[in-house]
C-alpha cells in the first residue's frame, strides 16, 4: 500500500487507543518498512513473492519484542515493533489474492460490502490457494514510477505485483476491501496484546497512565 494509505489506516484503526506521541511514532516505524531499504531483499516486510512464512514469522518476531522492551523502559522500541508488524498486516491484504479468495466463497449472486469482510477468515488465512504478487525486477522497479506504469504493466506477468497488487485505490473496488480488512486486522492486532498483558504494562504500552489508574 501507500505510505499515506499506511499512515491513514494506522491512525484509524489504533488512534483512540494509544497516545498521539504512541501513535505518531507506530505510524513512523510503520511507513519506514517502504523506505528502499525495506523493500530490497525484504519480502517478510510486505507479504511479496509468496512469502507467506517468513512474513508470518515476521509479525510473530516483532511481536516478541514488545513484552521485553516494555520491560526494559524502552517503549519507543516497543511501538516501533509494533509499527513494523502493522505494515507487514496490511500489506497481506494488498498484496495476496486473500480478497478474491473470500469473494469468491460468497454465495453466487451475493457480494457482501467491504465492512462485512472477515479479515481473518479460519479457512483462509492459510489456504494453499493463497498467492502473493512476484516482484519481477527490474522490470517491476518501473511500475513504481507512475508516468511509466501504463506502459510496463502490460509485459508483466499476471502474478505479478504489479498486477495483483491493491495498494491504492487506483486499483478499482477491490481496493475498498483490503482497506476495510486492513484497519480490522490492525485493531486485531493491537487486541492480541491487549489480551495478554496486565493493565499496567498494557496502560504503559498505550501511553496512557491516567486512564488505566
Ligand atoms: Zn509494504
């Protein structure tokens, strides 16, 4: 997805439950992964050429770190974690054919609107037909330029990222979908460690002590 796109479903789904300081450096670390350096050679950062374990274990390292930096007074690295692990969230629903895959479970003649997506759906989040977009660079590399994309795209392969991709909503309705799915999976994700820690550490981790005395 885009950077701003990112940062707008971020700030939607996580802004009534962390600080403004929390949430501005969640969105930071979040975006960061689209710098060119967490895109060359990082396919675990965006759920890219099918790289669905890594990015899974991915999401469960940067878990991982939260507890421990907590614990340690560095909560800036704990919402820099979990800035990383939203990005990579998103990005799942942009970047895989997950969206089809659910559509096409819908019943014939029914097309459910994008608040009724299951963002977690148990059948299939890990379904072997799950595909993730390829990036064919250097070819690819072009697509990124938006002057040069009409005329790229059309020599790339259809499982291309370029072709699969629904990172804006210049990729039609579907991107509404991805969107929808992201912000609840992003909020899912923040409810997963809301579950499991105490109402101190959970008060610290969101930045606000008052509330949570
Ligand atoms: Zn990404």
């Amino acid at each position: 997805m885009l950077r701003r796109i990112h940062a707008e479903i971020t700030r939607r789904a996580l802004g009534k439950v962390f600080s403004p300081r929390a949430l501005e450096i969640i969105v930071a670390s979040n975006i960061k992964q689209d710098a060119l350096s967490g895109q060359l050679g990082h396919n675990e950062y965006h759920f890219d050429n099918n790289a669905f374990e890594k990015s899974k274990a991915y999401i469960e390292e940067q878990r991982a770190l939260i507890f421990p930096a907590l614990k340690h007074a560095e909560v800036e690295s704990a919402w820099a974690a979990f800035g990383r692990l939203t990005h990579t969230a998103q990005d799942f629903y942009a970047h895989t054919n997950y969206i089809d895959l659910w559509l096409s479970c819908q019943e014939s003649g029914m097309i459910p609107s994008p608040a009724e997506l299951d963002p977690l759906d148990p059948d299939l989040i890990d379904s072997p037909a799950l595909r993730s977009g390829k990036l064919y660079y250097p070819f690819e590399a072009l697509t990124f330029i938006p002057a040069l994309r009409k005329f790229v795209v059309p020599f790339l392969p259809r499982d291309s990222h370029a072709w699969m991709n629904l990172d804006s909503a210049e990729r039609g309705p579907l991107f509404e979908y991805a969107y929808q799915a992201a912000v609840r999976r992003t909020r899912y994700e923040f409810d997963l460690i809301e579950r499991g820690f105490s109402s101190n550490d959970l008060a610290l981790f969101q930045d606000s002590l008052e509330s949570h005395a």
